[in-house]
C-alpha cells in the first residue's frame, strides 16, 4: 500500500505558474494550513520518500514524517515552460497547445517529460518497493507524480474529462500488486489534525 501527498501551497501555485523541477519553497500560506496536519491513521506506521524539491521536503517535516528522498518521485519535468502559465501557453498559439493536450499521457512540454515518462519512473520505484515489502509506505511528491500513478491504477488516458475529482489537500491511497499494477484503495482520504492543547 503506498500514501501519496501532495506539498503545500506555493506562491507559484497561486499565481497559476508551472513550476516542474522549479525548487519553489512553500509560501507562509501553505505552511500554515499544514501546521498540526498528520497523515491519516492509514499510513500512520508508513515507511515515508519523499520528491527532493523543496516544497515537498518542507511539507514531510511539517506533517512530521521522517523520509528519504527519493528522485523517482520529483515533479514532472516541464522544460521551457516552467514558470508559465496554462493561460499563457493556450492564448500564445492555441492550435498547437490543444494539439499537444489531446495527446494525453503523451503531452509534452518542449524539453520537458511527459505524464507517461512519469508513469515509467513510478512503475521502477514501485518494482523497488514490492522487493521490500508489501508496506505500507508514503510519499511526499507533486500534483503531476499523483496524477500520472492515479491514472496507471484506472487506466485512464490522461484525456479529459478527469474520472474523478482529486482533492489535494488529502491522501491517496493506492495498491502495488505483485504483477506490478496500480490498483485504487482510497482516494481523498483526509489528513488527520493534532487536536489543540
């Protein structure tokens, strides 16, 4: 069974830029919704990796979970548009960002990896973890890195609409089988929150 948590909010994240291996810290923001929040009992005796960028190092330690880094889980790579926005790319030359998104799993950003690249490092982490153990384990990681082992689990080619509504600011709870396939357990699972004394 492995957790994944998405970091805190950035400023990035509310400006709307992409930020891919960008090391944004979080903002004074997201580190305040996170105070007090614990993962939930599920992964309460997880075995904790988390992406080495930053914003998601900062989140670990304030949810309070020792975890080793580990480079499989960092963000997707987005190229030369890392510090863009969505916005931006689409109004710059509409034809050619919805011919790159009607690709899916096989969007990609100039320079950059694509959902299914991420996919592959998921697949590769995971084959690591079930030589381990069956877990539990966590992982402190990206929007983009949840998205794309969401998908293996259901299947789903990344085209729209979503197969389901994701909330960020939980855990979601997947399942490794030995053939190495994504399975759902639960997903929008909410973080647990110390009571206050």
């Amino acid at each position: 069974m492995i957790g994944f948590i998405r970091h805190g909010t950035t400023a990035w994240n509310m400006e709307h830029r992409i930020q891919g291996l960008r090391d944004v810290p979080l903002s004074d923001e997201g580190r305040a919704a996170l105070r007090g929040a614990r993962p939930p009992q599920q992964l309460a005796r997880a075995h904790w990796f988390v992406s080495p960028l930053m914003r998601a190092s900062e989140t670990a330690e304030l949810l309070d979970v020792m975890a080793v880094p580990e480079p499989l889980l960092i963000e997707m790579d987005w190229g030369e548009w890392e510090g863009r926005t969505l916005h931006e790319l689409r109004e710059q030359n509409p034809e050619a960002m919805r011919a790159n998104e009607a690709r899916g799993l096989d969007f990609r950003a100039p320079g950059g990896e694509s959902p299914r690249d991420v996919q592959g490092r998921l697949v590769d982490w995971a084959e690591a973890l079930l030589d381990q153990g069956p877990g539990p384990y966590g992982a402190v990681t990206h929007k983009g890195v949840i998205r794309a082992a969401i998908a293996l689990a259901l299947d789903w080619d990344m085209l729209p609409p979503d197969p389901v509504k994701l909330d960020w600011n939980a855990a979601h709870i997947l399942r490794v089988s030995p053939t190495g396939a994504f399975e759902v357990v639960e997903l929008n699972v909410p973080l647990t929150r110390e009571s206050a004394s």
